[in-house]
C-alpha cells in the first residue's frame, strides 16, 4: 500500500472510531426525545441573548413569549450582528453563511461555535450509516461538494472561507477528512463556475481511489459528468503536464493534478465520446444527492449514468441548520441538534405548533428551529409527512417548498416573482406571470415570462436573465449550467393563456387563481 494509500484508510479508520461514539449516543436517546429536546432548548436559551434578557427557561414559556420568525424579522438585528454593533448569542462567532430568502437577494446565517457544534451532532451518525451501507468508504476518497458562490460573490467573499463544506465538522474530523477527499476546497475560488467545473473535474478523473460523490442536487453531479465527457482531450492534457494551460489565470490559486497514469485510464475508458465510469472509477460504491419532490426524476437519470452504484438520498439540510438525516434507509430527525418545532399544513390543526415530541404518524408539518446561533423559531417553509418513528424519533419524507419552486436548487419564492412582474411591468408592459418550466429531463429546466400585448423593447431574455440572477441560488444555478437560459411568450389574452397552460397541466378551471410564479410543463408550454 502506497503512502497515501495508508494515510487515507487510516484517517477514515479514526473518523468512523468518532463517528460510531457519536452514533451510540444517537441511538441511546431515541427513548428520550422530549428530555433530550427540552435540555437542548435550556442550553440555547442560556446563550440567546434575547431569551435570557426576557427571563425565559422553559418550552412553555418561550412558546408564549416568541412568535415565529423569518429572516426578514432578523435581518436589522444580523445586520447590527455583521457590524459588531450586538451579538444574538454568547457563543463565539465563527463567520456568517450567505445564502439567498425569498424576498432578500442574499441574506447571511450566523455560524457560532455552539451551531457547529449543533451540526456536527447530526453528520457523525449520518457518517456513521454511510460506513455501514457501504464499507467500501473505507479504503477510498470521497468527493464532497463544496458550498458553490455565485460568480458575483466570489470576490467579495472570497476570504472569509464561506464555501469550505469540511469547516461543518469539528476541529479533529476535519483535519482528517483533508486526507480522505478527493478534490481541494480552493477549486471555488476560480475566477469563474466554468473553470471552477473543470478543476474539479480534473481532481476527480486524477483520482483513482474516488469511492463516493456527495452533491446536494443531482442536476450539478450530471453537469460534472457532461462535462467530462464534452472536455475529455482538455482533461488528459491537464492530467499529462500538471498544468491548467490557458486556464492558468483564473485558477491560480489552485495547484493543477499531473497523473498521467490516470489520463490514459480516462483514454481507455472512452469511445470518444462517452465514458464508462465503472472503468475509469472502479472503487466508485455510493452516490449521494437529493432524491425526493422535485429532484427525483432527476435522481434517477443520475442512477442511469452510474449503474452498480449504490445511491443515497439527502436529509433536509438547509444553510440556516439541518431537519433530517439518511440514517439506515429511513430519514429521522436529527433531534440532538437543534431544537425543533413544527406547524401543521393540513386538517383542523393547520397552523398549530407543536413540539417534536407530540408528532403522530402521517402528519403533515413545516419545521421551525431554534438553534445555537441566536435564531429562535426560524420558520424553514418546508413541508414534511412523518412516516414512521425510531422509538420515539420521527421520520420525514421531504414533500418540497412550501412556496415557491425549486427546480434544480435556485429557490425561488412568490416575492421575488412579484418583485420581477413589477419592474417589467414599470416598462409599459404586462408581465402576467413568471413560469418555472420543469422539462422532466427532455432538456435543461428554465424560466419563462407570460406577457400580455405587446413588450416593451428594452425588454429580452438577458434582461430578464439578469433580473432573476439577483437571487444567489438562481444565479448560482445558471453559472453552473443547470438552469438554462430565461424564455418569453407572449400571449393576446394573458389570463387565458395562462389557465390553458394550467389545465394542460390537469388543473380544474374553477380551482385556478392567477399567481405570480408557477411551476408547468413543458409539454404544457409547447402546447400554448
């Protein structure tokens, strides 16, 4: 075994060692989900400064005292947080993650230390899984996908390491997990996502050990593998000379891999133009991205492209803290994290809060976090239904946003629909609505704006492409090539077209109601 070799199996033999201590624990409490939860809550209130200056030590009383909140009720406060003007929480300050609201173009989380360590609580069992579904991980590196910045960002955040996905874990984790990945973090920083895609391309292809690929959305890892394949010659050039070539400029900061044994591997698993990936990764054993709502369809086209790889959907893992973890082919809550309450969407208790401890199965539930950072009753707006329970512990299904669409990851909500109608709309022009327009993988999902008469000149597709890369997800996602290009159509009588669109897609006229955003077919919008 070469160097390397015994330095990545004994760095994962040490990670699981912590990982299975961290997973006894897990498993230990699923008897004692309302004292875990409650102690939980009696920490973070003893370092959120807005509970402890209002007294509040119990459930009881910080239900009563805190109403439900979203970033717009944070945002002067985090603002003040960002200037050193207050602090939310007495635990340290680590940095702040960006990340895209509904109606804010970048909003900002704050990371302290007790929040990581509320973070780590939920990746050490859901490691502790991985290990066990597929022992393979073991004796292989893994490719996890860093927090990708939108192109915009990338200078103005670039040193306040934001993107470096390993920073989540505690101090020794992440020390070892440098010896085990597959691609350094720096490949984000490129000057662009086009070359930041290649880079990692070239870690990925130089590395003959790849053993797992963990993304979040199944669009980006079938954007690296097209991208592969559409750039094979560039790739073995790399790989031969150790050198970025004409790339050289914008990825200067991360060092090019030379494997010439690895291009000719790339060579021999290549017809020209596609590749068999079981030949050029063969310890390749486990691939994990979302799998549910939107993304399965997707999911499944990534399945296709990596046959005899065992596949492992995500938990609910937002910036603002995690809900859910894949833990032995069920999803429960990561109940030793944060604290958790939920909201009921359906029946005569829709809109009722709850603790996790009184969910009952076949509940329908959006999930509302307290946690180290300061945020308290942080509404996530996503929409749950527990399917079974660990003893005590409730597992989810992932059913998808609760407004907006989310076709590939960009997060788009009604206002940010709204705020786009109104500024096309202050051209003279009748933007009737902003159509997410799922292609169920014929081609690349897009955007499409529904106008009414006539459009004003100024208005065209960059224009509008431009608008909407205001949001961080959004452009995030065109930069990486998996949204394509926004469309426009228009229609004489905007109100009728766009209930035909609707009822192409199975809506009942009389249950139509014109909205701002809304996700059709495409088959809907050729039809128009």
């Amino acid at each position: 075994m070469k160097p390397k070799e015994w330095l990545t199996t004994a760095s994962h033999l040490i990670l699981k060692q912590w990982c299975n201590t961290s997973d006894r624990s897990f498993k230990k409490g699923f008897g004692a989900l309302e004292a875990t939860q409650r102690q939980i809550l009696h920490s973070i209130l003893q370092s959120a400064h807005l509970a402890r200056d209002q007294g509040v030590t119990s459930y009881e009383q910080f239900a009563s005292t805190f109403p439900a909140s979203r970033y717009s009720d944070w945002r002067e406060q985090i603002q003040q947080y960002r200037e050193q003007k207050l602090a939310l929480s007495s635990s340290k300050l680590v940095r702040f993650q960006p990340t895209s609201g509904s109606s804010e173009q970048i909003k900002f989380i704050p990371y302290t230390k007790l929040f990581l360590d509320e973070l780590d609580h939920a990746i050490a069992p859901w490691m502790a899984s991985m290990y066990r579904k597929c022992p393979q991980l073991g004796s292989g590196t893994h490719y996890w996908s860093v927090s990708w910045l939108p192109e915009s960002q990338r200078e103005v955040l670039k040193d306040k390491n934001l993107n470096d996905d390993s920073a989540l874990l505690g101090v020794g984790k992440r020390i070892l997990s440098k010896f085990t990945q597959a691609v350094p973090s720096n490949v984000a920083f490129a000057a662009n996502a086009d070359d930041a895609l290649f880079a990692t391309v070239c870690y990925l292809v130089a590395n003959r050990h790849l053993a797992m690929i963990s993304v979040w959305s199944p669009t980006f890892a079938l954007q690296l593998l097209e991208r592969l394949e559409s750039l094979q010659q560039e790739v073995i050039e790399v790989l031969e000379s150790g050198l970025w070539g004409a790339r050289q400029h914008s990825l200067k900061e991360v060092t090019a891999p030379y494997s010439p044994e690895s291009a000719q591997a790339l060579i021999n698993s290549s017809n020209g133009e596609q590749i068999d990936f079981k030949q050029l990764w063969p310890r390749l054993s486990l691939v994990s991205s979302w799998d549910t709502a939107g993304s399965s369809a997707w999911a499944e086209k990534l399945k296709q492209r990596l046959p005899g790889v065992q596949f492992e959907g995500k938990g609910l893992w937002a910036t603002e803290g995690v809900v859910t973890i894949p833990y032995n082919d069920q999803y429960p809550l990561a109940y030793q994290s944060h604290f958790y309450e939920f909201e009921y969407l359906e029946g005569e208790k829709q809109g009722q809060i709850i603790p996790s401890w009184q969910l009952k199965l076949g509940d329908v539930v959006s999930p509302i976090l307290t946690s180290g950072n300061g945020l308290l009753r942080y509404c996530l707006d996503d929409c749950l239904h527990v399917t079974g329970f660990l003893e005590q512990i409730p597992c989810f299904e992932f059913q998808g946003r609760r407004f907006g669409v989310d076709l590939v990851g960009e997060k788009l909500a009604p206002e940010t629909a709204r705020q786009l109608l109104t500024q096309l709309n202050d051209t003279q022009s009748k933007a009737i609505s902003l159509l997410a327009v799922d292609t169920e993988q014929q081609v690349k999902p897009f955007y499409c704006v529904l106008f009414e008469g006539e459009i004003h000149h100024s208005i065209n597709d960059e224009y509008i492409d431009r608008l909407l890369r205001q949001n961080f997800h959004y452009e995030l996602a065109r930069n990486l090539g998996q949204l394509d290009r926004p469309q426009i159509r228009q229609a004489s009588n905007g109100w009728n077209a766009y209930k035909k669109l609707v009822m192409l897609d199975g809506i009942i006229e009389g249950n139509i109601k014109p909205e701002p955003l809304k996700k059709i077919t495409l088959n809907s919008l050729e039809q128009l």
